[in-house]
C-alpha cells in the first residue's frame, strides 16, 4: 500500500469533520502515513430546491465521489451511511463499521421546550418522509415544511422562516460540538431512526485489500452487526426515497439483536412498524420483513 492516502469528501462541513475524523484516527494508528483530504461538491449539494425524492435519491450525494475513487484519484471515501444507496457501484465495498454515534433525531425549537409543549399546528421543517410522518403520528396537528441543507443552512432557515423547530439526526451535531441548539432527544422507539444513521461508511476499491484490512482493523464489532442489520433490512424491504423508511438494531442482554422498523406508503397514509427479536442480522430482518409485507398487504399497499 502506498504511504499516502487521499479521502474523498463533500464539502459540507459535517462531511469534512467526519473525514477528519477518519483521517486522524488512521494516522494515530499508523503515524507514518500521510494521509490528505480532497473535498468535492455533489449533484445533491448543489440541488437544494427539490426534496430528493424528486432529484433522485441518495445517490446524487455520493455519484461524483465513487467515480474518483473507480478512477484512482481518491484511495478512500468518508460518507455518512445512512445516505448510501442499497447497492455499490461494481468494483466498490465498504469497511467495516467503525463506532456508531448517536443515532436519535433530535428537535431543535426556536421557542418550545418539547414536542408536546408545541403549540398547535406549529410549523416544523424537515426534508425527510419518514421524520415527518411520524411526527405527525404523535402529533397530527403539526404542519410540516420541506427543509434542505447542511446543519447551519437549516438553522439559518428555521431563524429567517419562523419556523417553530427543525428535525435533524443527534449525530451530525454532536460531531460538530452543536448539542447546544438540541431542545428534545426522540424517543428512537416513537421516531424510528434512519437506518444506519449516526453511522460513517468508508467505501474503498474492493482491489484495495491492504487498506481494506488497515481500516477494517480499527472497526467497532457490536456497530458492524447493527449496520448489517439495518443495511439487509433496507435491502429486502424494497422501497426507495419516495417511502417512509427506518430501521434501529439493538442489542440485547442476552446477545440477541432486537430490530424496530418502520415503512409505509408516499403520502404517509398508511405506516406499518414492526418490532422483533432474534438470533442474527438474517433471522431478525427475515422475521421483520415478512410481518411488515403481510400488513402491507392486508392494507392494500403491497402485493406479497
């Protein structure tokens, strides 16, 4: 392996301190590589104006990105996964999971002090389906405003539109030391995380064995098994950006690993979420998917 590596990154802020983050943990563990960043701007950066169903989906994030690495330019790439597509581009893998961050959707209130303090039909921005369904599941009077953009654009337009909150992942801001704007934690039982969220995907050439195995060296075990977890139940549950989508493994006392999913039809009409138990990431997702698509059936959304 060559003694200098490069990072690929966008150029958001998040997305630089996380490559950094990746950056220094691997010089911290082999100090005589150089490692460098290059940063980029993706299709999905520059289209800020249209909810991403209507743009393209997650991959408009992370397309540029794996051409420089298919091309050589970039040995490495630093994502947030729970923005990665369900399949990689041919000649592409990931790493395993390194140590997940919180993985809670938080309320950032201009006012309020929680969700229940809100007064009615209170304007809240999010861009994402499955936040805003579930929401307002809990609270249906809450009138919800398609927001986009990087963590300080968001505040910027919860400040400049007077809206009441925003919904953003706890990860984000607590990687760039902003816990201070958090009004609420949600319970991930009431509002079911994205799956993989608070999670980095470092994507690599699969012809990249020695590094591949230098940055599989430093991954976290217990995360590596919830992101398979959440990652096959993306994948077998179908659906796409269009959807309401969440998947949050845990682990249980005994080693078991308990998944809460959450999906339902495009305008949120029907919500279908599913808690089960049990011994693998295959047994649990098999067991979660076959109770979600029955229900999905019996409602009239999906055919088995």
């Amino acid at each position: 392996m060559k003694n200098k590596i490069t990072i690929g990154s966008r150029e958001s802020k998040l997305a630089v301190l996380q490559s950094e983050m990746v950056r220094d943990y691997i010089k911290n563990h082999d100090p005589e590589l150089e490692v460098e960043i290059l940063t980029m701007k993706t299709t999905g950066d520059k289209i800020l104006d249209r909810t991403l169903d209507k743009v393209g989906g997650k991959g408009l994030f992370v397309k540029e990105i794996e051409q420089e690495l298919l091309s050589g330019e970039i040995h490495l790439a630093v994502h947030s996964m729970k923005d990665m597509p369900g399949e990689l581009p041919d000649g592409l893998c990931f790493a395993k999971a390194w140590k997940r961050e919180d993985p809670r959707d938080v309320l950032v209130l201009r006012e309020a002090k929680s969700l229940q303090e809100l007064p009615k039909h209170a304007v809240i921005g999010t861009g994402s389906k499955r936040r805003a369904y579930q929401l307002q599941a809990i609270r249906p009077d809450i009138e919800i405003v398609d927001i986009r953009g990087n963590v300080d654009t968001r505040l910027a337009k919860m400040e400049a539109q007077k809206l009441d909150g925003i919904v953003l992942a706890a990860a984000g801001l607590k990687r760039l030391h902003r816990e201070d704007v958090i009004t609420e934690y949600l319970d991930p039982n009431e509002m079911i995380p994205a799956t993989t969220q608070g999670t980095l995907a470092i994507e690599l050439p699969t012809d990249a064995a020695e590094l591949l195995e230098k940055v599989n060296a430093l991954s976290d075990e217990k995360t590596e098994r919830m992101t398979r977890t959440e990652r096959l139940f993306l994948e077998q549950i179908g659906g796409d950006c269009h959807m309401p989508i969440g998947g949050y493994a845990t682990e249980t006392a005994d080693g078991r690993i308990c998944l809460a999913a959450i999906f339902g039809n495009e305008d949120g009409s029907r919500l279908i979420r599913c808690k089960k138990t049990g011994n693998d990431p295959d047994d649990v997702v098999q067991i979660v998917v076959d109770e979600m698509k029955r229900q999905l059936y019996e409602n009239g959304i999906f055919m088995i």
